[in-house]
C-alpha cells in the first residue's frame, strides 16, 4: 500500500493447487484477473504478495484490494455478482483455491516513517489477533496504537503500519470457487470490531526483518514490559511482494 492507507480493503488469501501450473495461475492472475478486478471501479488498486515463509505452511499467495468504495454492502453485492460471473463462465484458474476471503474497514490514525511512500517496499508482516478480554478492548487499541507500533516502527525494520477491523460481511472460507453456502458470517453485525489486522511493511526482505525484530528486539520490549497480554495472535504471514497494479 505504500502510504496510501485506504479506508476498507479485501484480504485475498489463495493457493495453487497445481505446482506444475504456477506459472500459467500466475500469468492468469496478473494478466487477466486484476484487470477484471479493476474493471468494476469497485477496486483503486490491487498488490499481490508470495508466501515468504516455508516453514509457515500458510496460504501461498496473498492480494489486497484497496477499495474504492466506502459502502460495503456494496462491495459485498459486487464481489457476489462477480463470483456468480466468473463461475458461470469458469473464469476462474484451475488451480485456483481461496483459502479464506474478507473485507477489512480501516481503524487508527496513519502509521509513517520518513521513507513512507518514498522507498518501494519489499514485503509485508501480517498478523490478525483478537483481544483476549472485551472488557479491555480500549486497552487493548490503546496499546497497539500509541505504544506497539511505533515499537515496531521505531525499530527500523518497518517503515509504514496499517490497522484493520473485520467487516459484519465475514469471510469466504475453504472453497476453490466460493459457493453462497460459503458466505459464512464470521462477524456478526452489531458485534463490534472484535477481529483486528496489522499490516507492516517493510522494504528490506519481509523474512529478514521478522527474524531481526523477533531475535533483537521483541526480547527488549518484553523485559520494558511494552508488549501486552491483552493480545491473542490468531493468524501471522510473512509475504514478499509480486506486483502493485492499479
């Protein structure tokens, strides 16, 4: 994303199921998915990541849409609609599976560093995570934005960070061409923003600056008593960037 800190984003999460076809689901992807992606203004920009850790055993692949769109009701409708069109005409990859699908509404103020929106970045650090006690929900954001972040920026391995919330509209689970039975709400509306999403970006090797952070500077803050208890980690990725088309 680079600085650009859209208001709601898609997280794409996939694999390709085929090895042999890696390429061809590559060239499908960049070459005629995105830009059908984009056809339907819904999406300002599309970039895409590969898996940067092999003993993740995580998804492959990794693509956030940046929206466009604020409504995401909307949003929900037309990644429906498509989903309906790409299935009919099987327009999607062979090889194709999504792992897991969802809306994210952007929550916290602007995380920069000097080199925010200067420097192409390298990869990113995704980690998804709940608070552990709703009753400290306000503690628990407190604590990631005026004291986490800036730890983690002010380490010089990152140089822009992102907050997200799960969208009411949930997720696409487990299905290689997402069915309507799939369309599981996996945050009900009127729940709260109960399920967060940080993205870190970094424009070094992705890899190198996790290990960095964790060997060097996660000990650290710990003996500070600057890490929290209130954080329940559900989900981490480590992803080098392909490609940024808008």
């Amino acid at each position: 994303m680079e600085g650009r800190f859209p208001q709601a984003v898609r997280l794409i999460r996939t694999n390709c199921t085929d090895p042999a076809q890696d390429t061809s689901f590559n060239e499908w992807y960049d070459r005629v998915h995105l830009p059908d992606v984009l056809s339907s203004g819904m999406v300002s920009r599309v970039v895409r990541y590969r898996n940067a850790d092999a003993k993740d055993g995580g998804p492959g692949y990794l693509a956030i849409h940046e929206l466009a769109w604020d409504d995401l009701d909307a949003v929900a409708r037309q990644v429906a609609q498509t989903r309906r069109r790409l299935t009919d005409s099987r327009g999607f990859h062979p090889a194709l599976e999504i792992v897991r699908a969802e809306s994210w509404k952007r929550i916290g103020r602007a995380f920069t560093t000097p080199k925010t929106g200067h420097t192409p970045a390298a990869g990113i650090f995704v980690i998804e995570s709940r608070c552990t006690n709703p009753e400290r929900e306000g503690e628990f954001n407190a604590w990631y934005d005026e004291m986490h972040i800036p730890d983690l920026l002010a380490t010089g391995l990152f140089e822009t960070a992102y907050r997200f919330a799960l969208a009411p509209q949930g997720a696409i689970v487990g299905a290689a061409v997402p069915t309507e039975a799939a369309l599981a709400v996996a945050h009900p509306a009127g729940a709260g923003p109960l399920t967060y999403l940080a993205v870190y970006e970094s424009t070094i090797d992705p890899l190198t600056a996790v290990d960095e952070f964790a060997r060097a500077h996660r000990p650290r803050l710990k003996a500070a008593g600057r890490l929290s208890d209130t954080i329940a980690i559900t989900w981490r990725g480590i992803y080098r960037q392909l490609i940024s088309y808008a």
